[in-house]
C-alpha cells in the first residue's frame, strides 16, 4: 500500500514529465543536427556501393558466360580442325603408303629384267663359248681321224658346216 500513497508506481508528476519532455526534445534535435547526417551519408555510400558491386558483379557474370561461349566456340573449332588434320594426315599416309608400294614394285620389276638380260647374256656367252669349244674338238678329232685325207681348206669348210648345223639345232 505504500505504493499508492505519496508516489507510486502509477502516480504522475507534471514537472518530471516537463522536464523528460524537453530532454527527449533536444536529444530529438542534437541527434538530428549532427548524428543523422552522418548515418544518412553513410547508408547512401553503402548503397551506393552496394549497387556498384552489384553491377559490377552482373558485368563479370555477362563477361564470364561471354568468355564461356568463346571458349566453347573455340573449342568447337578446335575439334573441328582436329579431325580434318586427322583425315588429311591419313590421306596422306595412305598416298605416301601407295606411292612407295608401287615405287618398290617398280623396282622390283627393273631388278627382274635386269636379272633376265643378265642370265640370257650369259646363256649367249656360254652357248658361243660351248659352240667355240666344240668348233675346236669336232676340229681336232677330225683332223686326227682325216689327218692324211683332207687338206687345209676342206677342214675349214668341213667345221663352218657343222657349226651351221649346230647354229640351226
């Protein structure tokens, strides 16, 4: 009960309210004049810089989905160019594969009729060799065996025939 009398919890005083009034007035106006500026100032530079990275972040973004398909059309090509390399490196090694095989066709044939003009060269030489050698014994054995009967001259014409009859044989 002493709260009732004499100043209690619910009791007004006009002078202290008066005073409060004019207190919360001038805290109103020192906080107005000096401090709100302040704070306003500063909460526009913040949303300012807010609203710069923001845009700024937009324009990497753009700047980076830009670069990204740039990169993707780069590698396009790329690829692109890749596999016409790969086709005309494959052209070329089966033309290069082509071009040797026949070259080593070609000297493989040049070895065999080489080897051919070779081998009747020699079959000429040892057929003119084996007819000179048995021009000689066919001379020699008739000369023995005809010594007394022939003469010089019918020994020559004798072995001229027989050659030609060998040549046509």
């Amino acid at each position: 009960m002493l709260l009732l009398a004499g100043g209690g919890f619910l009791s007004f005083d006009p002078g202290f309210a008066l005073w409060e009034l004019v207190t919360l007035i001038l805290f109103i106006f020192v906080v107005s004049k000096y401090a709100v500026p302040y704070l306003l100032e500063a909460l526009e530079e913040r949303e300012s810089r807010i609203k710069e990275s923001l845009e700024s972040a937009e324009e990497a973004l753009k700047r980076a989905e830009k670069i990204s398909e740039d990169n993707e059309e780069a590698l396009r090509k790329a690829e692109k160019k890749a596999q016409e390399i790969r086709k005309e490196a494959i052209k070329e090694a089966e033309m290069l594969r082509a071009e040797r095989l026949e070259k080593s066709k070609e000297e493989a044939n040049q070895m065999i009729e080489q080897a051919r003009e070779t081998i009747e060269q020699e079959k000429k030489r040892a057929l003119m060799e084996l007819r000179d050698e048995v021009a000689k014994l066919a001379v020699q054995s008739a000369s023995k065996i005809i010594d007394s009967e022939l003469d010089e001259q019918k020994n020559s014409k004798l072995v001229d025939d027989f050659i030609k009859d060998i040549s046509k044989n």
